[in-house]
C-alpha cells in the first residue's frame, strides 16, 4: 500500500540569514510541494506565537518564493483556534518556528491541536520546522524536572511524524542534550545532531537524507552514547 504522508523536513537553523540569497534548504522543501509559489501556515507556539519570529521567518520564506505567509496564532488566551486550524487546513505547507520545545507541545496539548495536525499529516500535508520546530516534528525530546538535578532528566513526546530524536545547530556543545535523551531510550538508538545550516528528510519509509552539510549521528550502546558515520548529502 502507496502511503499519502509526505517526508518531514527537519531543519538545523542557527546560520544567519542573507537577504541575497534565498535558503536553499527553504526552496528545497518549496520544490517538494509541487507548487511553483507555496502558501505556508506558521506554528509559533514554542515561541508564543512571538511576532518578530513570525516576521523574521515569513521574509525568509517569501524571499525563497513563498505565495503568502500566515500566522495560525494559537497560544494567546482567546486565540481562534477554529480560524488557525482553517488556515492550517487550506495552507500548502505548514512550518513549526523554533523556540523552547516544551512549551511548544504544552502549548499545542492543551489547546487540542495535535488531532487537526496529526489528520494533515495523515492525508499528506507538507510539514518542516527550524530548531525547536524541527525537535516538535520528531519523535520525542528531553526535559529536566529539576533543571539543578542531572538525574531529574525525563523524556516527553512530541508529534513524531518524524520517528527519529535529533537536535540542533549545537555541535559546539558537544550535543550533551541529545547524548542525554539517548541515554533515556533503548540500546541501540540512534540519534541525528543537525549541524548549522544543515538539514535530514525523514521519508515515510524510514530513509533519511542529509541537505547543506554532514549530519552528525549518534547510538546508544549500555550507559554509552557514542558517534558513529556522519549522514552525508547525495554526491559527497
């Protein structure tokens, strides 16, 4: 049986953006959508629906060749949620924007959001996220009950159309917080650090694809978390 889910694009974020140059890792989800000038929905909760995120995005996406940009705002007490899931159904593409991963699922949980996005998904809706966003589209991510405590550490879900745990642009760090979820999963998981400007495709078929660079990988073997090859974009 053919499955109607799209692949999930999982992007890094952390490069500065240049208003000359379009983001090829944009365009590249833009291609995929089939539409030569993509609408996109924006899901802001992991910020708050902050507006200088949404308008620092929308730029980048209508200078990659975004048709129009909208705000499905859905994290302010009294948001319309009927006129966000609206815009959400009706959108080519829907974006998750970065932030704090937490709050973002918090936030889609207790507004009763994640039915309309998991039925989207579902029917193929086109989904890809930057940073926090791209932590919501996987699988599950790390929390700390008490942020002073190492061993308060505890892992939550998040949407998992992307089954696969990763983390962001923090290859200077070491990836200490992926290295932590890992060790909270079962032998012999993998993980996906997604380096500065980089990006991973996550098909519905289990395969993986690197954009823009090397993406660092990760396995948990007993109490160890070690790297292993790099996935690395066609061609290199």
């Amino acid at each position: 049986m053919i499955s109607d889910k799209s692949p999930v694009y999982l992007l890094a974020g952390g490069r500065p953006r240049n208003p000359q140059t379009p983001d090829p890792l944009i365009q590249a989800v833009f291609r995929k959508s089939g539409k030569t000038l993509p609408s996109i929905a924006y899901i802001g909760t992991a910020n708050g629906d902050n507006g200088d995120f949404f308008n620092r995005m929308a730029r980048a996406f209508r200078e990659a060749g975004a048709s129009r940009v909208i705000h499905a705002v859905v994290s302010p007490e009294g948001a319309d949620l009927k006129t966000a899931r609206g815009i959400l159904e009706s959108a080519d593409i829907i974006f998750i924007s970065g932030g704090d991963v937490d709050m973002g699922m918090r936030l889609l949980k207790e507004k009763n959001m994640i039915e309309s996005l998991n039925g989207l998904y579902e029917r193929g809706k086109l989904f890809f996220g930057t940073s926090a966003g791209a932590i919501m589209l996987a699988k599950e991510w790390v929390c700390w009950r008490d942020p002073d405590d190492n061993s308060s550490a505890e892992l939550f879900p998040c949407l998992g159309y992307a089954p696969v745990v990763c983390d962001c642009h923090d290859e200077e760090g070491g990836w200490q917080e992926l290295k932590t979820a890992l060790r909270l999963e079962e032998d012999n998981i993998k993980g996906y650090g997604l380096v500065t400007g980089t990006a991973l495709i996550v098909f519905p078929d289990g395969r993986l694809k690197a954009l823009g660079g090397a993406v660092h990988r990760y396995i948990r073997h007993g109490d160890s978390v070690d790297r292993i090859s790099d996935i690395l974009p066609a061609g290199s």
